[in-house]
C-alpha cells in the first residue's frame, strides 16, 4: 500500500496520473546551479508506463546531466534487468565518485 492506493486494486492508469505530479522536471522548474552539477541516472525500460518517456529529455532541457539506460523489452525500473541494472548503476555511480574526487 503506497499512498493509499493497492496496487492489487488500483488501476494502473490511476497510478500513473498520481505519479505524473512527482516527476522530477515538474518539481524542479528553475533548479539551482548546485542541482544542475548533481548527475541523473534513469534506468528503465522501453514499456514504461508509471514515468513520462519525454522525463529524461525534460531534464535534459532544464540543463541537468542525465544518464539513460532503457531496457528494450522491461517496464518501470528495467524489473526483469536487475542484474544488468544494478551492474550498470553501481559502475556509473563509482565513475561518478571517482570524478568528484
């Protein structure tokens, strides 16, 4: 139960409508310069359904640095790609600790 909402119960479009508002480009309309040095990395999957497609290129647009790795036959969070999603996240995020260093 997140938000009051089963997933068991709830629709999924209902789900996706409640999610739209905390996406992160909606949050940060006019983010700082100390947000636009802190890089984003989105892992998800070519059926993604719970996060806008456009996200990354919102982000892109209001100057962050995003990283995407879109998994071709997943959905939200490459689910059935942990293994490749975990590896691929804990290396760029070490590349990403070794670069503010």
């Amino acid at each position: 139960m997140f938000a009051n909402m089963d997933p068991r119960t709830t629709p999924r479009q209902a789900t996706c409508e409640y999610y739209e508002a905390f996406q992160l480009s909606r949050q940060l309309k006019m983010p700082s310069s100390a947000q636009l040095r802190k890089p984003i990395l989105m892992v998800n999957g070519a059926r993604e359904d719970l996060v806008s497609r456009d996200e990354p290129a919102s982000l892109s647009a209001l100057g962050f640095n995003v990283t995407q790795l879109v998994f071709g036959d997943d959905g939200h969070t490459a689910e059935s790609n942990m293994r490749e999603h975990f590896e691929f996240t804990a290396n760029w995020l070490m590349r990403r600790l070794k670069i503010g260093n």
